[in-house]
C-alpha cells in the first residue's frame, strides 16, 4: 500500500463512528442502507440514462469552458436565502433517495449536522452544500450540473458509477487523456485537477471567500463519490488532500443518509438559518 494509501485510510478509520451511527440508522426511517445509490438501469432507467449523457459529454474542453463561463460569478448578486428559494423548483433526476424539495433537504443534512453538535460553520456546509444546482435554472442540462463527479483529462476509473458510459466519451478516443495521471503530474493535488463540471465546483467557488478550507472541500468533493467512498484517484491526490479529506468523509453520510429522515419544518427553522447565514455572509453576494 502507497503513503497516500495508508494516509487517506486512516482517516477513514478515524472517522469510523460517524458512518456507523449513520448505518445503525441514527437519521434513517424506514430505509435501509442498501437502498441508497440504488443505480440498478433497470430499477431507475432515468437515473442511468442521466448518466449515460453525463459521460458522454463531461469532456476536458466542456469543463474548461464552463468554469471560465462561470468562474467569473457574473450571474448577479443574490443572498444565500434567495438562492435557497430559487432552487426550491428543481427536481434532481440523478438521485434516487429523496422526494423532498431542495430547501427540505438541505435543511434535513443540515439539521442532522446540528443535532451532533458539530461547529456553526459545519451546519452551514450542510444547508448550502447543494445551491450549486441553481445552474441548472440559468439553463444548464441537468448533466452538467447534478450527479458524481470525476476527474477529466486523465483515465477514467472503473469506480465511477456506470463506466461503461465513457465509451461514449470523445476524450476516451484521446490516449494522452487515458493514462493513469493524464494531463497531471503525480500528486499534483485536486486544486490542480479539473472535476466534471457541476454544482459542487460552482458553489465551492462561490463561496470561497466566506467559508473556512474545511468546508470548502466538503462543497467540492462531496460527488466525488468514487475517491471518497471507493477510493480512486489517490494517485492525484496531495498529502494536504488526505488530512483535508477526512472533512468530506464526515460530512458524506449527513449527506446521504439524512434523505431518509423526517421532513424538516422550513417556516420554524428560517429565523435559525438566517441568523446563521448572516455570521459567514454580507447581505447579498456574486453568483
């Protein structure tokens, strides 16, 4: 086993209550575990056909179009709280595990956070976590904004759910972007790596300046499912990545297995989170 290997394990095992509790059913009714990320084609046909055009067009030039596209936060000024509301009218057809609104579940992962006890900051990951996916409402398709994310520009993993779609990938005809490190140097680090385009890039840059480092990887890679939870993609990987990683691994069963818990009551918790938003944000900021 590499360093890196060893190191990210480690972590995986210091944080080994969280994901237990979670198991265990602490915020789950009625669900078990195995009904989570239940990928099956033929259960969810919508759910793989999402991700077969995810595949094919999560290409190196797509993604480098969109973050200069929208990087450059030009999008106009909102709060957190209108950003939360303006995404309360999407339906994510990646996921499978929940059919509550948008604001419903945020507040649910949120809540979940909260009732550990874990830091301010921490709960407030977990309410904006998902505001990324308002780029689908600027009108982009759903596959360039929702479901897992992985690197592009280097060889695909076979952890990524559903691999079989990046046949249909124009950069798996390019063999410079099918080696194992591609177009990056080994451990170069994830800040260097360019991720599919989606909401966890978007909303990670747009609150960058606000946010404290562990939570800005908890908003970036929390679909970065096949590293986090698989285990790919170590290879890219810095040592500052590892330790930073266990963040992203504490916040993922909030994440996930919160979907399976009681719906939250948004008009009792709002002055909560509006106190709570005001701590980290001004009134209004770029999107």
């Amino acid at each position: 086993m590499s360093q890196s290997a060893a190191t990210l394990d480690a972590v995986g095992l210091e944080i080994e209550d969280s994901w237990s509790d979670f198991v265990a059913g602490r915020y789950r009714e009625g669900k078990s575990e195995s009904e989570f990320r239940n990928y099956d084609a033929e259960v969810v046909p919508t759910v793989a056909a999402f991700y077969k055009d995810n595949h094919e067009f999560q290409t190196l030039d797509f993604v480098l179009g969109k973050e200069k596209q929208y990087f450059a936060l030009d999008k106009g000024k909102k709060s957190i709280w209108e950003a939360a509301e303006y995404l309360n009218t999407l339906v994510d057809e990646s996921d499978p595990d929940t059919d509550l609104t948008q604001i419903e579940h945020l507040m649910q992962t949120s809540e979940a956070i909260r009732k550990d006890g874990h830091p301010d900051w921490m709960v407030l990951t977990g309410f904006i976590h998902d505001l990324g996916k308002v780029l689908c409402l600027y009108g982009e398709p759903q596959w360039a904004v929702v479901g897992d994310t992985f690197p592009v520009g280097c060889a695909y993993s076979d952890k990524i759910v559903f691999p079989e779609y990046f046949a249909a990938n124009p950069d798996s005809k390019r063999p410079e972007l099918q080696t194992k490190y591609g177009i990056y140097d080994p451990n170069c680090g994830l800040d260097k790596v360019h991720m599919s385009w989606g909401h966890d890039a978007y909303i990670g840059h747009v609150v960058k300046d606000y946010m404290p480092e562990e939570s800005l990887y908890m908003l970036r890679y929390h679909s970065f499912y096949s590293c986090h939870q698989m285990g790919a993609y170590r290879h890219l990987m810095s040592k500052h990545d590892e330790e930073m990683f266990k963040w992203v691994v504490k916040f993922n069963p909030y994440d996930l297995y919160s979907k399976g818990a009681a719906k939250p009551n948004v008009a009792e918790l709002k002055p909560y989170y509006e106190d709570l938003i005001a701590k980290f944000f001004p009134a209004k900021i770029d999107w």
